[in-house]
C-alpha cells in the first residue's frame, strides 16, 4: 500500500529593490579599453614628456647628483640607566686596592702600595702612574650611586664622596636662621671611595629620526663599540681579569634583538683609558697630575652615530663622532647624540 506525502510550499516575500537586482550587473566582469590616439604631436609630446622623467630619474638624480646616498636631517635621543654588578664581578668587600687597609696587588700584579695608606698602578706595567691615598669604601646600588642629572644629557656618577655633617650656630638664637650671624659649623667630615664603579653595567638606549619620517631604533641595529683609532671593542673584555673570567650572557652590544649593556670600564677601554679611573687625572698645567681619576674626577662623553646604506644592510656605532666602522659605506642617514658621563665628587650633604 503506498504512502502519499504533501509537503506545503513556503514562499518569503523579498523587498521589490532586491527582485529588481541584476546578478548580470553585480558579478560583472569589468576589463580595461586601451584607446589609440592617431595625433603625431600628442604621440611626440608623450615620449618626450617620458624621456624626460627617465632623464631626470636615471641619469641626473642617481648618477649626478647621487641623491640616493645623501644625508637627511636627522634627530637623535639617547638614555643610560645603570645597575650595580654582581657581587661574583666585584672585589672582595674592602680588598680592592683603592679601600683603606687592603694590600690586594690584583690577579697580575697590577697594582703596589709605596707606603702604609697609598697604593698606585703598579709602574713597571703603565707608564704615569701616580700614588694615590686609601679611602674606606662604600656599597651601594645603582639608584643610590648615580643621582639625579643636573643637566640633560648627562649622567654623574660619584667616585670618591664627601659626607659631612654641619649644625648652624650659635643655638637656639639661630634654629629658624633669622639672624645674619648665623653660620654652619662643621662637626665631622667623611670621605670614602665608592667600591667598584668601573663594573657597574650601562644599559643604553638611542633612537634616531630623519627629516623623511622614518627612524630607528638601536635595538634594531647591528653595530660595534669603537676605540679612538677605530678598532672594535668586545665587551666582554671587562670581564677577563674578573671572578672566573666568564662574561654575562646579557652582556652585548650591536646585536639585533638584544640590548645594549656594559660596563663603564669597556667605557674607559672605548675613550683610549685602559687603566680607568687609577690612571692620572690630567697634566700638570691643570694641577692634575699627582692625582687619579678616582680621586679627581673625569668626564667621558659618549658618541652614538647611526647609519643607514640602504641595500647594504644597517649599521650603528658607540665611539668617537670622527670614528666609523671601515666597513661602512657611505650614509644615507647619519646622527650623533652624545651623553656625558661625569665622575667625580657630590656636593657636600648638609644635616641640621
């Protein structure tokens, strides 16, 4: 016996403006007419007017005037942040040669004491050295050793520090400072070395924007750390005569991806001071030299140029603003921001 099924028909209604649609007119296919022009002047006037641009383009701007290699106008900004080493890269507590008491030649003999409270570099390996006096010496981090720049761009960062303390006098006439006879008397003074400043690491960090709207980053760049005749430095040269003599993995400078961290003593290497802040602090027209650099002061100033070839690849460099690398070629984008790093003494801390 057979089934017989009734499926009732549903019919949607559509608005009138979709039932006059044309899917001819909306999945056309569209092609472009080339239209020929049988004027010979207009035909002239064209290839004339395209010559020109080639002219112009291929043989005045790029091999005349080689615009492709000039220098735009370029502005760059630089930073520093520093961090106290580890305690595997410092001198034992109180044992570097510099701290009152110690007798620590170093692992090569690189230092000596002439007298009890004196110590220098030791004369038969460089040339200058000068004895300097023992100072008990400090510990601190990097937010304590490094204050606060007195001016933009710059960086001071204390070697020896003078700590006094002064009370006003005479009492109680001057405890709000009313009177003009009122002075400070000083009741003691300290004056001390702040331990291993040379391995204190730098993190740096440069951007640079040209006059076309395009920057860079140094984080992007491939680059080198350069002496006074231009030779690469390897960072982790700082780190050979130190603890084990192993460089830390976030030691680095000019590798893409990475930061570019080191230590203020590959800043000495980089400014031509092998011998950082125990070398003589200047001549002796400037009265400086019977005196460190530790003990004196000294102002480093570092020169961060960027250059871009195009083709060629990217290039950075931290070193002197007349040094770049010799495999460079010629810029198409070149800056130099510099910061100064100055070590020497604080001002003297008042307490009331």
């Amino acid at each position: 016996m057979g089934c017989r099924c009734w499926f009732p028909s549903i019919r949607i209604p559509l608005p009138a403006w979709v039932q006059q649609l044309d899917a001819d007119d909306i999945f056309a296919y569209r092609a472009v007419r080339t239209v020929k022009i049988r004027d010979r002047w207009l035909g002239l006037l064209s290839l004339f007017l395209k010559v020109c641009i080639v002219f112009y383009i291929g043989l005045y701007s790029i091999l005349l005037q080689q615009k492709y290699r000039a220098e735009t106008a370029v502005v760059g900004s630089a930073r520093m942040q520093f961090v106290a080493p580890e305690n595997k890269y410092r001198w034992p507590d109180q044992q570097a040669p510099y701290c009152v008491g110690s007798n620590n030649t170093g692992r090569a003999n690189d230092y000596v004491f002439p007298s009890p409270g004196m110590y220098m570099l030791n004369p038969a390996k460089y040339a200058g050295a000068v004895p300097e006096v023992q100072l008990p010496c400090v510990y601190v981090d990097g937010v304590d050793e490094i204050p606060d720049p007195l001016d933009s761009g710059a960086a001071v960062v204390p070697t020896r520090v003078n700590t006094s303390l002064e009370v006003i006098s005479p009492l109680p006439a001057c405890v709000a400072l009313e009177h003009s006879y009122c002075t400070w008397q000083q009741q003691w003074m300290n004056v001390t070395y702040m331990a291993d400043v040379e391995m204190f690491t730098v993190f740096m960090d440069a951007s640079f924007t040209g006059s076309t709207g395009k920057g860079r980053n140094i984080l992007n760049l491939r680059g080198y750390l350069l002496d006074p005749n231009g030779d690469v430095l390897d960072p982790c040269d700082a780190y050979k005569d130190v603890g084990t003599g192993a460089c830390p993995s976030y030691i680095s400078v000019g590798q893409p991806g990475k930061r570019d961290i080191f230590t203020i003593k590959t800043m000495f290497q980089a400014a031509g001071l092998a011998h950082g802040l125990d070398s003589v602090a200047g001549s002796a027209a400037a009265g400086l030299d019977d005196q460190t650099r530790r003990f004196a002061g000294t102002v480093l100033t570092i020169q961060a140029s960027a250059q871009t070839m195009g083709a060629c690849g990217r290039h950075a460099a931290l070193g002197p603003p007349s040094r770049s690398s010799p495999r460079a070629p010629s810029p198409l984008l070149n800056s130099s921001p510099s910061l100064r790093l100055r070590f020497s003494p604080p001002p003297v801390l008042r307490a009331a």
